[in-house]
C-alpha cells in the first residue's frame, strides 16, 4: 500500500482532538461539578472507586495514546520533503499542545501528592 494517499493533517487533528478531550474531561471534573461535592455523592452511591480509576485511566491512557500518535506522525513525516510539505509548523503547534498537556497533568499530580502527604 501507498503511504502517500494518506493526509497530512489527518493525524494532527487526532492528537488535537484527543488532547482536547482530556481538557474538557479534566473541567468536567475539577470546574463544573465540584470536586468535593461530585465526590460525596460518589461516594454515598459506592462508585467513588470505580469512577475515580475510570477518570485515571482516561486521562493517562488517552494522553500515552496521544503520545504514541505524535512520535508515529514524526516517524511518517522522514518520507521525502515533498510529500510533508507545510507539515512542520503544524507538528510543532501539536507538539507544543502535547507538551502543555503533560506538564499541567504532572502539575495536577504533584499538586494530588502534595494534598495526600498533608492527610487531606
């Protein structure tokens, strides 16, 4: 098979989607519903556990998946220059996106450590 027939951006917007996605999930969470109060409610109804993972594994996993298709579409773009042409300021723009990302989910992090040690 051809890899040329395939679009250059078509693989960015994955990793701007998914990236996306983790944003608005990580507001759902933390703005919108209260974390305190969404927890207490979970907890009342025995599903803070459950939930609690399903939220960690989204972000972690959907965030390592993001990763993996970033390093796959600088792989691709090795190919001739004639066939990535103007893809390198968009790969720069995901990169700088995909970076964000995983400074400010190791920030929440370090902040979730922080908050245990202090027995909260």
């Amino acid at each position: 098979m051809d890899r040329g027939d395939i679009k250059p951006g078509h693989q960015h917007a994955k990793v701007r989607l998914i990236v996306g996605a983790n944003i608005l999930l990580l507001l759902a969470w933390f703005g919108v519903c209260g974390i305190d109060s969404a927890y207490g409610t979970l907890r009342e109804a025995n599903l803070a556990d459950s939930v609690g993972w399903g939220v960690y594994l989204a972000l972690f996993g959907s965030t390592l998946f993001a990763i993996g298709l970033f390093f796959r579409g600088l792989l691709q773009r090795r190919r001739p220059p004639s066939t990535c042409a103007g893809t390198a300021t968009v790969t720069m723009l995901d990169g700088v996106l995909l970076l964000a990302w995983c400074l400010a989910l190791g920030t929440l992090c370090l902040y979730g450590l922080m908050l245990g040690l202090r027995g909260f």
